[in-house]
C-alpha cells in the first residue's frame, strides 16, 4: 500500500463523495469503492444538512466494512446517538440529548432522509456506536476536531480501542463528566465564550455564543491568536487578551508531534495547511464549498500539493 487519502467533512453529499473517490482513483468493484494501492480515512461528519446522506454513508461504510477505509467519529455521528438514545430512568430528560428546535434542526435533513427506511436507520445508529474517536495508525493521527494527549491518554485508560460504550455514551451527555470533556474536545474542539450580549451570526444559519479555538498557538495572547472559523469576531474582539481561564481551555498541539489531520472547522478557499504537521481537511462542502482529501504517502513534513478536491455542486 502506498498510502492514505483523508477525506474531510461530507455532510451527506454523497454523490460528490463519490466524484471525489473517482477524481483519487477509486472505482466501484462489487458495490465498494477500491484503489490499487491505496485506502481512505474519513474524518467524521458523514450525515447531516447535505441532500444525499444515506449515499455517503453507504459508501463509506461499505468501504471500511471491506477493508478499504478507515473512519472516525465525528460531532455529528455522536449526536445523533444521544438524541435517539432514551435517558436514564433517574433522569429528567427523555432523551440524552434534549430535542430543542436547535438539535431538531440540526438533523432534521438526516431524520427526513431515513424516515422511510427505519431498519436502515437503527443499523446506521449502531454503526456509528462501533466509530472510534481517534486513530493512530502508520505515523499520522486522526481526530475529527481536536487531539488532546491527556484526554486521549484518559479515554485508552477505560476504551483503548477508542469506541464507545453504552455508559460511555451515555456519560457523554452529562457535562459534568470526564465522558462529556473527552466526546466535547476530540469531536467539537475548544470553543470561547464571547462576551454577554455578543452573538455571531454564523454562515450555517445558526447565532452562536461562542467561537472555535485551534490548538497549535505555542504562546496565544489574544483571541485572535486562536480563533479558526470562516465567521469573523465581532468588533475588536480578535485583540481581546486570553484571560488565565481562556488559555487553560486550550489543547496544544506542537510542531515535533506526528502529522495530524482534522476537519470539523469549516475553512473556506483554496485548502492550506495551518502548520507543517496539520491539515484540515473540512471546507464547507454543504455549503457549495469543497470537498477536501488529503493525499498522505508517508511524509513527516506535510505539503499543500498533496490537497486534492471537488468543488460541491447542487445534488438535490
């Protein structure tokens, strides 16, 4: 095998998928998508908002159950876990994640898509319980949002495969839980509070509260420092100083570390690489935006030639 190809948030476009796969030189044998030479890492981020999710899960699933891909779990797999999974009896919820008008519209499209095949989806659920979080295989690492070695060291401790347990999962929904900070850091990230009163209108339609932090800032003094979303902070807020609290919310990453790939955080543009050892590889396919992959074949030092994408059209 010559190598890897990451393929970064796909969010239900399945028929760019596979475009993508037969732009990297992948062809369809027996229902599964094969290369000669060389097998795919999808990053998470599979379902949801796109108009061909149960395409994108078929076809990354077929490839991992045959060998010829790997995948981790992304924020979105895990959600919908916790919102059709029942609470506890002892609990005041009747799901672990509450259905509020923003969780229901946040996989409302994924609901749609299943509703005429419920088995489909039952099985698809419990595929997503056998993802693991992370993985660290051939010299490269792969988490959906964030790697944290002391997290990540903590959830070998308990799960060294990385999948989740039904406790597991269910902990996950408690935030006070070291379950909770190790599902919320490796699938969502570090995110900062903004101040009270001060909201983003994000690109995906949704008012947030808070913005997404990277982790590769050796020495961050402002907001600006960190920040890495498309959304940009409001005001003067990028020379805000990172108070004591706001730094101890951060993971660092640095440059000696194994090459990394990531997606989760909705870049825009021509992909680059944020560090030497990082590529993010989610630019808001859904979006009409690019969807990413990553040709790895071995190299310690990662190269911005090694990007290859399609531009998302309209699949509806």
């Amino acid at each position: 095998m010559e190598g890897y190809d990451l393929i970064g948030d796909v969010h239900g476009c399945g028929a760019t998928l596979i475009a993508l796969l037969e732009k990297l030189g992948y062809r369809d044998s027996g229902g599964v998508y094969r290369h000669p030479q060389r097998k795919v890492i999808f990053l998470g981020d599979l379902i949801d908002r796109g108009p061909r999710i149960r395409l994108a899960v078929t076809v990354a699933r077929r490839m991992v159950e045959a060998g010829e891909a790997h995948i981790v779990m992304g924020n979105h797999e895990h959600n919908a876990l916790t919102y059709t999974h029942p609470a506890p009896p002892d609990s005041h919820k009747r799901w672990l994640c509450e259905h509020t008008p923003r969780h229901n519209r946040i996989i409302e499209a994924t609901l749609a898509q299943y509703q005429d095949y419920p088995s489909e989806w039952e099985d698809t659920l419990a595929w997503f319980k056998t993802l693991p979080l992370f993985l660290e295989i051939d010299g490269i690492r792969v988490v959906h949002a964030c790697w944290d070695d002391g997290l990540i060291g903590q959830l070998k401790q308990r799960l060294p495969n990385g999948r989740l347990d039904d406790q597991f999962l269910i902990e996950s929904a408690d935030t006070s839980t070291e379950a909770y900070r190790i599902i919320d850091r490796l699938t969502r990230g570090a995110n900062i509070p903004l101040p009270s009163g001060i909201a983003i209108q994000s690109g995906d339609g949704y008012t947030r509260q808070s913005f997404r932090a990277h982790f590769w800032s050796a020495h961050p003094e402002q907001w600006g420092d960190v920040v890495f979303q498309p959304d940009n902070l409001p005001g003067d807020l990028e020379e805000r100083v990172l108070s004591e609290s706001e730094y101890q919310r951060l993971s660092y990453y640095g440059p000696e570390e194994p090459p990394l790939f990531i997606g989760h955080y909705w870049c825009e543009g021509i992909p680059a690489l944020p560090t030497q050892n990082i590529a993010c590889l989610d630019y808001s396919a859904v979006k009409y935006g690019r969807l990413v992959a990553y040709r790895w074949s071995g190299e310690k030092q990662l190269s911005s030639d090694n990007f290859v994408w399609v531009q998302v059209v309209n699949e509806g």
